[in-house]
C-alpha cells in the first residue's frame, strides 16, 4: 500500500480510536460515580444498626430504674405503715431515717428514669429519621444505577458501532503499525499522527533535524517523532520547503558527517607529520 493512503487511513482510525478509547474510559468511570453515594448509604446503615443498639441499652437501663423506682416506692410506704405501730422514741428515728432514705432513693431514681425516657425519646426519633433516609437513599441509588446501566448500555452500543468502523479500515496496514499508533493515541491524548511543520513536530513541537524532515517527506516510509513517538507526515510550511529543508542548518545529523570528515583531515595531518620526523 502506497504510504500516502496509509497516512490517509491512520488520519481516520485516528479520530475512530480516540473516540472509542475516550468511551471506554467513561464506562469504567461511571460505576464511580456511584461510590459516593453507596459510601453515604453504608454510613447511614452503620448510624442506624449504632442508633439502635443504643436504643436497646436505653431501654434496659430505663426497665432497671423502673424497678428500683418500685423498690424505692414500696419500701417508703412500708415504713410508713409501721410508723402506726411504733412505741418508742429510737424506734421512730429509726423509721423516720428509713423513709427520708428511701424518699431520697425514689427521687433520684425517678429522676434517672425521666433521662432514659428523654434519651429513649430522642434516639427513638433519629431511628425513624434515618430509617427514613435511608429509604430515600436507597431509592436514589437504584434509580442512579438504572440510569447509569442505561447509559453504559448506549456507550458500549457506540463502541462496537466504532469497532466495526476499525475493522473496515485495518485491511493493508501493518499490525506492529496498528499496535504502536493505538498506543500513542492512549498515552498522547488521542494524537497517534501528526504533521511535521516548519521543522517542528506538531504533537511535542520538538525542531527536528532537516534530513529527518526529508525523510519524512519522501513518504517512503513510516516515520516515527524521535521525541514523543507520533507517526510524522509531512505538511508544507508557510516558509516554503527550501528555507525549511537547507542544510546548512541540517542540525545534528549534517553537524555529524562534518565532524567525521573534520576528525578523518586532522588524522591524515598527524599521520604525516610522524612520517617526517621519522625519516629524519
């Protein structure tokens, strides 16, 4: 296949892969979305099991005040019963202590008993709060997953839509080609093949030496940028070719074969200058 109708073909599987890859990089996205809001919901579950678990020591702590409550009760009203049948002045300080003590018990355990009922009270409102939120929550979450699984569904649909498109154009092209340009449009921001203009990669906007701009320019072959890795194509600059190609300015392979040509002179000089002292 001529290499002009190669670049042509990698121009369009260009634009087919970088939307695919930009597809596929959304479906794994989407389920993330749903993260945040399962995290919530999972929060809101361990609250309520917590919220609940202190309601049920509430509950216990109020049922052992409330016995103490009846103890403290029955045990005042008994000894004021007895104070019908006391006879002397010991006996009734004894029992007028014995219903002061138990006055003071059922205060104080009336007291902790009105706490436990508020505390019951209060946890017993956030439960129904968070169950309800919960409920909410769970509703949302299951309409966001069928909206999501709609929306993957039409993605993937769209990709194979596009696989199809790749695989009218794969027919011809090398398949080390096709490996290494799918690659660079993944790692290069969805750019595998690019102009090489004035001198300059258009993907890195590196200067490339002359003769490797020739070389691209000969569409003899593919190309690759030594720089970011693009498959190269030449594109006329607004300069004109003979500014763009002199090489003169050739860069660093021109710089190289004079520098060998330089090093061969001063070799033969030396070499000659030793002979002569020799035969000396």
């Amino acid at each position: 296949m001529v290499v002009e109708d190669v670049f042509e073909k990698l121009q369009s599987l260009q634009d087919i892969l970088s939307e695919k890859i930009g597809l596929e990089r959304d479906i794994g996205e989407i389920p993330k979305l749903l993260d945040t809001q399962e995290e919530l919901l999972a929060r809101l579950k361990k609250s309520f099991i917590e919220k609940n678990q202190d309601y049920e020591k509430a509950k216990l702590s109020e049922g052992d005040f409330r016995n103490l409550l009846a103890q403290a009760e029955s045990d005042r009203e008994k000894a004021e019963k007895n104070m019908d049948s006391i006879s002397t002045q010991r006996e009734y300080e004894a029992l007028d202590k014995e219903i002061r003590d138990a006055a003071e018990k059922e205060q104080q355990y009336r007291k902790e008993l009105l706490r436990e009922e508020r505390v019951l009270s209060d946890l017993d409102e956030q439960i129904k709060q968070s169950e309800s939120l919960i409920e909410q929550q769970e509703k949302d979450l299951e309409e966001r997953r069928a909206g999501i699984e709609a929306e993957v569904s039409e993605k993937k649909a769209q990709v194979a839509a596009l696989e199809g498109e790749e695989q009218s154009l794969i027919p011809g092209l090398d398949p080390e080609v096709l490996f290494k340009f799918e690659r660079i449009i993944r790692n290069k921001g969805g750019q595998g093949i690019v102009a090489i203009k004035g001198g300059v990669c258009m993907g890195c906007h590196m200067i490339l030496p002359a003769q490797f701009a020739n070389l691209v320019r000969k569409q003899e072959e593919i190309v690759f940028c030594p720089y970011c890795s693009r498959i190269l194509f030449y594109e006329e600059s607004e300069q004109g070719d003979e500014e763009f190609f002199n090489n003169e300015d050739a860069g660093s392979l021109a710089d190289l074969d004079d520098m060998d040509d330089d090093e061969y002179d001063e070799d033969e000089e030396e070499e000659e200058k030793v002979n002569i002292d020799y035969e000396e």
